[in-house]
C-alpha cells in the first residue's frame, strides 16, 4: 500500500500546487479589489469572505454575488478567476484519472493486492511458480483437499485464466517474473506458513534461481522443481532440492516398467492417476526392436533406459549432426511411410513418437500403423488443448510431460510414503506385482482408487494414541473394520508401515501398531472416512476391539462404573 | 544541482521569513499585524507541505510533518482572525494577541523546518 500511495501523492504534487496558486491568486484579488455595499459606501472584501466566494465559483457551484452585488472591477477579475480554477481543477481530475490507467500504477495496485492476500493467509501454503498445465493441474489438485495455494506466473493471460478457474479456495496469483526475488518475497516465501515451493516454470534457470532462493531462506522447507537437462538436475540436487522432476526421464522409466514389468506398472498407474486408462499390455509380445521419432530431451531420456536394459532401437530424427545422434539414426521426421520402412518399421515391436509437435507425432502413428497394424504406440502430446484428438487416436500410451509432473508432485506432497512403497515394490517378482494386482483390482470393485496415510500421533489419530498410550493393544485390523458393523472389513489394504527407518511391505492385519507408526492403505475412497471415524472417535475404536459401546458422557460413565461395582 | 531541492528551499524559507515578518510587531496591537502577510503565509507554507508529498527519504517525511504543523498553526490564526472581524467580537486586542501568537507556533514548526533543511544540506557533499 505505501509504494501505491507515494506514487499517488508525487504524481499530484503539481496539480495541487497548480490549484493552490490560482485559489491564493483569486482571493487575493478579491481581497484588493474594492466593491461597494447596498448603501454605495466602499467595501474591500474580507480574506473570510473572499476565500468563500472562491471556493463556490471555482467548483461552479455559483451561489451568486455575495454579500453585495459586485462591481464591474469585481466581475472583470470573476471571469478571469473562474477560467483559471476551472481549468486547474480539470487538470488535477485529469491527472488522477490519467494514472488509474497507467499500466504502471495498475501493476502496482495488482502487485500490492496480491502481497496482502498472500499476507493474510493464515493456513500452510504452497507457492507455485509457473501456472502451466502442470501449475494449473496441481492447483486443482490441491484445492480439492483444501490445501491452500499462491501462484505467480510470466504470463498474464494464465492468470487471467486462474481467475476464471472455478477453483474453491481464494488463491493470490500475480503475473511477475518468478526468478526475482523480490517477487518470491511478497509471494511469501519468508512466511513460515509457507510449506512447499514448487518450481514449474518451463525455464530451468528460473527453477534453479527459485529453489536457491527458497534453500537459502529456509533451508528444511520442501521445494520440489522441474526440470529439463541433465545439468540443471545435478546444479538443483547439489544445494538440496527435496524433488527433482524430469518429466522424460520419469516417462522412459514408466515405459521401461510397463514393457518388464507390466504389472508393477498397473499398479503404479492405478495409484497414481485413478482416472487414467492404463497401457494394459500384461498378454502383448514387448521383445523386440523399437523405432523412436526425435532424439531430443525425451529420445535421450528413452536411449539411456533402454539401454540399460540391453532393449533394441532405431532413431529417426531431422537433424543428425546437431544433436549428436547415435550410429544408424535414419534422417528424416518420421511422418513418411519410406522413413518408416527404412527404419525397419515392419519387423519392429513398437513406435515411440516422440517430437515436440503434436500433428507430427499423431501423423507418424497413424502412418507406422498403416504399415503394421499390432505395433505398440507410444506417443507424446505436448498441447494439454490437443487431449481429445490425441484420447481418439487410440494409441496404447500418451506421454504429457505436464500431467507426469503434476501426478508426481501431487503424489509427493498428499502420500509421501507412496514413494517408499514404489522403491519397494521394484524388488519383488512380476508374480507378486499380479497378485497383488488382482488383490487391489478385487477390494476396488470397479470404485475409484485412493490412497492415504495416517500417522500414528496425538494430532494425526488420537483415539488410537490414547489407547496406545494407555497400553492397550491396537492391532492393524482394528482400522479395517467397517464401524458400522465389525464383522464387515472395509474395502481397503493396508499397503506399508513405516516405523523409523524401516518399512513394513503388505502388513499383516495382526500386527499390533506402536506410536509414531505411519500407515499407507490404498482402497474405495469411502473407505478412508470410515477409517477417519475409527482413528478418531474413542468410543467407534472401543466398539471394534470390544464388539461393545461405551458410554459417551461423563455421567453415564460414572453410572456405568457404578453399576460394575453394585455387581 | 537538484532543482526540486532549489524550490522547495525557496518556499520553505520564504514561508519562514513571511511567517517573521508577521510576527514581528507588539503582539496584542492589530495595526503592527497586515493580513495580507499572514495570507502570502499561509499559501506559501501550503505549498511547500505540498512540495514534500510523496517524499520517501527520512528526512523528507520529517519536513511534511513540520511543515504540516505550519499550516495548522497559520490556518487557526486565520480562522480566529475571520471569526474576530464577522461576528461582534471585533479585532481586540485580546484576539490579535491569539492569532499572533497562533503565528508564533508556526514560526517555530517553519524554523525547525529551515534547521532540517540546512542540515540535510549539509550532509549533502556534492
């Protein structure tokens, strides 16, 4: 508010001074020129009545001549006076309205608006920088678990679309360069409510100046970036960036599942996006050769997986030379069938397309499927606007690097123990990755996945603590019990349980839960209220265990515990 | 050289010398009192508050406030002096000896001003 009432009091200086000089100019001549009263005696107006006169004809109110009629003199120097005030007074209107439309002044307004909206969330926060499709994703995201945002973006017309969102919560967007730090500032990034910084802009130095920027002022606060080459990924983990999100790399080790691993993926997939139809390849041949279109970013990312994994492939790009591509790449975009066939399209498993356009990549599986049509699809969709053509196109899996980051972030900041239970499940067979499968698909019921976590505290579930606290035993089962009716379970599974540093995989319901424990299940979504019932509600957890109620208020307890001892 | 530093001196000290000048004289006896000065006063001090709208600096902020308590000073006088000659009470001595030393307070608040002006002045080495 300061910066915006400086501005407005500098930029009036003049007008005032200017409608000070002609009022002081005009009273004094009326003060100097002689009148005459009723009876004809001279009369010099007084400084009172002057200043009176002045102030109704110079806002052309005009009461009149007063107190006497005036003299020729009087109305020569009245028609002199009532030009130069009017004229000052337009210019002083003038000039402020002049500048509430000064782009400058308005960016003011809008960057003091937005520094006390910030200022006066009162709840943790997440800053996000970059309303792309990722920023626009996760802010949705969020706000539907009532997690509160603020977002700063480069583009205007973005945050003009954010105000347009039907989004729940109020959340303070400003259109500024993310990278200044003066900006991060009023963005709240010294406001110890502020939990999280994400850096999602789509310029890595930006991202990189961010998350310094954020480790230097609170160096445990999380900050999760995205980011786009190898070298700014080393550069953000060297000072400590919680998260380091490289779409690509993150697709082409998704892809390499699916092709090894079908059902770990499946069961990534189901978790991560419910809504998401999964590339359910568990019965198609996935050994063999692989034609991949571009060798950019994402191709590299691809090469350096399928590599490790001793996978077969050919690249196909327009500029060989340029970025250095690897021996045997075909010249040429991929959209033509002859490319194709000279890269042995015919007798190869799959087709990645992977360009940065969205028309060619869509043209190059549609043209590779006209030469064999059992080929594995993959292709990339850059445009979050080009979603339906690319839903239509009936490929086997769609790679938007947006909605990979936003999942992954997503993921981190609602379950963090997923990512613990994903490293975890890498380590066992394909075998158990299925029953598992067919365990989760069976307790779904065709219902919409969720995943959650509860930890075992004071604050987080506190009717388990206090029974926990009073030794008495609780074991995992207890929380998989329908509320309603014990003998029911609820549609759920008990995923992990990390206690310290070790991690439970698949606990068994018997286990008894110990303080601090931190508990992942995955089921119906429905689920989870119950479950919220039973962590949090005494007497619902006392039910389960016991198969009885007990008394609510604290005189029906004291007569319950009469009536024990009467017996 | 900084013209807005020129002009505001200017009017700060003329505010202060037109402020002297109506003072000066015995303080109850309205013929050693022009209004005429006690009106150039009043604008001028008007316009040199004016002047410092919008000033950021410390001392800059210091001179708005002194030179507002001018203007308030200056206008009480003014508004006793319009009220002692409309209505019955008259131009005594007793109300000119008011105004006078109404003016008296401004003078001291513009004095203070000018002080804060050479000072800043001063500390200037360019």
């Amino acid at each position: 508010m300061q910066h915006v009432f400086y501005l407005l009091l500098r930029r009036l200086r003049t007008p005032i001074i200017t409608i000070i000089v002609v009022y002081a100019i005009s009273i004094l001549g009326f003060s100097l020129i002689p009148g005459q009263d009723n009876q004809g005696n001279p009369w010099h107006m007084d400084f009172f009545h002057a200043f009176y006169f002045v102030s109704f004809m110079g806002s052309t109110i005009g009461f009149g001549e007063i107190p006497f009629p005036f003299t020729a003199g009087q109305r020569a120097w009245t028609i002199l006076t009532i030009y130069a005030s009017v004229i000052s007074w337009l210019y002083g209107i003038g000039t402020i309205f002049a500048l509430f439309q000064d782009s400058n002044y308005q960016r003011l307004i809008k960057r003091t608006n937005f520094t006390r909206r910030v200022a006066r969330i009162y709840e943790p926060f997440y800053l996000i920088c970059g309303y792309g499709i990722t920023g626009n994703r996760l802010v949705h995201q969020l706000d539907s678990l009532g997690i509160r945002t603020v977002v700063i973006d480069k583009n205007q017309r973005l945050i003009d679309e954010l105000e347009a969102d039907q989004i729940v919560l109020s959340v303070p967007a400003l259109c500024a360069d993310a990278s200044d730090p003066n900006v991060l500032n009023i963005a709240g990034i010294q406001n110890k409510l502020c939990i999280g910084v994400l850096a999602l802009t789509n310029d890595d130095h930006a991202n990189l100046q961010i998350a310094i920027d954020s480790k230097l002022v609170s160096p445990k606060r999380m900050v999760i970036s995205r980011t786009q080459s190898k070298e700014t990924t080393a550069n953000l983990g060297s000072f400590g960036t919680d998260y380091i999100i490289d779409p690509f790399i993150i697709f082409a080790d998704h892809l390499l599942l699916t092709l090894q691993a079908p059902y770990k993926h499946l069961i990534h997939d189901l978790i991560v996006n419910p809504h998401h139809r999964a590339l359910a390849v568990p019965d198609q041949n996935t050994t063999g050769r692989w034609v991949i279109c571009g060798y950019g970013r994402f191709g590299q990312a691809l090469e350096e997986e399928f590599r490790k994994h001793a996978i077969e492939m050919t690249f196909i790009d327009v500029d060989l030379e340029q970025r250095n591509a690897p021996e045997g790449t075909i010249l040429g975009l991929g959209t033509e069938a002859d490319t194709l066939r000279e890269a042995g399209i015919e007798n190869a498993v799959g087709i990645i397309a992977g360009t940065p356009d969205d028309a060619n990549n869509l043209s190059i599986i549609i043209t590779a499927r006209d030469i064999k049509p059992d080929l594995i699809t993959v292709v990339r969709q850059n445009s979050g606007a080009n979603k339906p053509i690319f839903r239509a196109a009936d490929v086997n899996m769609i790679m938007e690097p947006g909605h990979i980051i936003a999942n992954e972030i997503f993921m981190l900041i609602r379950t963090p123990l997923l990512i613990d239970f994903f490293g975890l499940v890498r380590e066992y067979d394909e075998d158990w990755a299925r029953a598992l499968f067919l365990r989760i698909t069976n307790t779904l019921n065709d219902e919409l996945m969720s995943a959650w976590t509860f930890s075992i505290t004071a604050t987080g579930s506190p009717a388990v603590f206090a029974f926990l606290e009073r030794r008495e035993e609780v074991k995992l089962a207890y929380l998989c019990r329908d509320p309603r009716d014990r003998e029911q379970s609820l549609a759920t599974i008990p995923l992990l349980i990390k206690r310290g540093n070790t991690c439970i995989m698949l606990p068994d319901l018997t286990i008894p839960l110990q303080p601090d424990d931190q508990v992942l299940f995955c089921g119906q979504k429905k689920a989870k209220t119950f479950m919220e019932w039973i962590v949090s509600n005494h007497n619902t957890l006392r039910y389960i265990k016991t198969g009885k109620e007990g008394p609510d208020g604290s005189l029906w307890r004291w007569l319950s515990k009469y009536k024990e001892q009467r017996q | 050289m900084n013209s807005e530093k020129v002009v505001f001196a200017f009017f700060i000290v003329l505010a202060l010398t037109l402020n002297f000048g109506f003072f000066l004289g015995d303080i109850d006896n309205p013929n050693h009192h022009n209004v005429y000065e006690l009106y150039a006063a009043i604008v001028v001090s008007i316009i040199a508050t004016i002047m410092k709208f919008g000033d950021r600096t410390h001392v800059g902020a210091v001179l708005l406030a002194t030179s507002f308590v001018a203007d308030l000073q200056l206008v009480a006088g003014a508004i006793v002096w319009a009220v002692a000659t409309n209505t019955d009470i008259g131009l005594s001595s007793h109300m000119m000896a008011s105004i006078v030393s109404l003016s008296a307070g401004a003078l001291l608040a513009n004095f203070t001003s000018v002080i804060l002006l050479i000072l800043e002045t001063i500390m200037v080495r360019h």
